[in-house]
C-alpha cells in the first residue's frame, strides 16, 4: 500500500467515525424525544388519574403510581439524552458566538483605556507655579496667572532651564 492509498484510508475512517459520531448524536436526540415525551404522557396520566381520585376523596389506585414513577424516569432520562445530544452544539455555539463578542468589547474598550491613560500621562505634565500656586503646562514659560518668569535662564549660555533645575540643563553651571 502505498502513501496516498494510506492517506485516503485514514481520512475514509475518519469520515466514517464522524458520521458514526454524527448518526449517534442523532439516536440520542431521537431517543431522548420519544423518551421525553412518553415520559410527560405518561406522568400527566398518572397526575390527572391521581388528582381525580383525589377529588374523589378515594385511595388513589395502583395504576397512577405505576404511571407517575416511570413517567418521571423517563423525563429524567429523555432529558440527560437530550443534554448529551446537543451539547457539542451549545458548546460550538459558545465558542463560535462568544469569541467575536469579547473581541468586539475589547475593541470599544481600548479607546477608553488609551483615554485614561492621556489623562494619567497629562497629569503628569502639570506642574504648579512656585508664586502663586496656579496649575500651568511644563514648557509654558511665564505663568497664565501672575505672569512670573517659570524657568531660570542660565547666566553663562542663557538657556532657560526648569524653574526647579539645580544646574543648567546645556552647560551644567550652577543657577
Ligand atoms: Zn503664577
Ligand atoms: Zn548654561
């Protein structure tokens, strides 16, 4: 046997249990219905056989007992094979349906994030005018408010520095 022949057996077998999955899936749905619905028949005849001999104030007789309890067995079971049934379904639908929602959110969130984060880095750049106290921008150079000088221009290259600067930012002589 020769490689592509092997190749095609296996994707053969694969489809094939895929199908036997499938076809499972299938019987187990159609188990659970018929499983399900012989189950509810067969409880509300026991329930309403139960509820008219109660009105009756009479015994309730075997038979509503021997409806009621495989009635219920069988919902029981129809439904847990309902469960196993669709459960690839509700999980590929998770999947499928979530992923794109949390993507989309994030998307609209990240705008919001960049925002707080201009803000944080903008408060950053206030600084306050050492004469009066009113909040003013890093490289404005005279207050808005009082009009004061906010830098130190160096007596040697008259660059102007930092108003809290030690020493001149271009030629390092002391202010
Ligand atoms: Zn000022
Ligand atoms: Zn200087």
């Amino acid at each position: 046997m020769n490689e592509y022949e092997k190749n095609k057996l296996k994707e053969e077998r694969m489809r094939n249990s895929k199908l036997a999955h499938y076809k499972n899936k299938k019987l187990l749905k159609i188990l659970g219905f018929v499983f399900l619905i012989i189950g509810i028949i067969l409880a509300l005849i026991g329930l309403i056989s139960f509820g008219i001999s109660f009105n009756n104030m009479s015994m309730p007789n075997f038979f509503t007992f021997f409806l009621l309890f495989p009635g219920f067995i069988l919902i029981g079971i129809g439904t847990t094979l309902l469960r196993f049934g669709y459960m690839k379904e509700v999980g590929g639908y998770i999947k499928n349906e979530s992923i794109p929602i949390i993507n989309e959110a994030s998307e609209e969130i990240k705008p919001a994030i960049k925002n707080i984060k201009e803000v944080i880095v903008k408060e950053e750049d206030k600084i306050y005018c050492p004469y009066c106290n009113n909040e003013i921008d890093k490289d404005s150079l005279y207050c808005p408010k009082c009009g004061k000088e906010l830098f130190k221009e160096c007596p040697s290259c008259h660059e102007k520095n930092d108003i809290d600067s030690i020493y001149c930012d271009k030629c390092g002589t002391k202010l």
